[in-house]
C-alpha cells in the first residue's frame, strides 16, 4: 500500500513539473501579443515592489516594465516592436 501512494505522489510530482512554468519565479498570468510575442502580468515579489510586466519572444525576455512606466529589473520595452507594446 505505501509503495503505491509513493508511487502516486511522485507521479502527480513529475506531471506537475512538465506543466509549470519553466521559471521557477513565473508566477503571472499570460497574455499573447501575436507573432510569437507574449507577456506575463506580476504581482509585486518584495514589500517595496510594483506591479510589472515581462515580455518575451518565443522563451527569449525581450523587456520588463513597471506598471507605472518605470524600468523593471533594469529594463523596459525599447526592444518591444510598437505593435506588441501597445497591446499590453
């Protein structure tokens, strides 16, 4: 019987491991941008911290920006074509 949960436990372990996000701090939601752009919406990870969002090409991030149109994680959107940052 524990050689069966043990079984069960850790294959809902390796099932949820395929469908998480592949970084370990992801924690947003999704939203696509169109050709192959995305971006993921954040809540603030630190008490001093702002809402922000990530943008990415494909899995590559391509920029970051605070809510408040401030540079996120030293970056912002100037790698962003127009027609993906007016999206968001």
């Amino acid at each position: 019987m524990m050689k069966k949960i043990f079984l069960l436990v850790l294959s809902v372990i390796f099932a949820l491991s395929i469908i998480a996000p592949l970084d370990a701090n992801a924690s947003g939601s999704y939203l696509g941008l169109g050709d192959d752009w995305s971006a993921r919406f954040d809540p603030p990870h630190t008490s001093k911290g702002k809402y922000h969002v990530h943008v990415y090409k494909g899995k590559s991030q391509k920029g970051a920006i605070n809510m408040d149109g401030t540079k996120h994680d030293g970056k912002n959107l100037s790698k962003v074509p127009k027609k993906s940052s007016e999206k968001l």
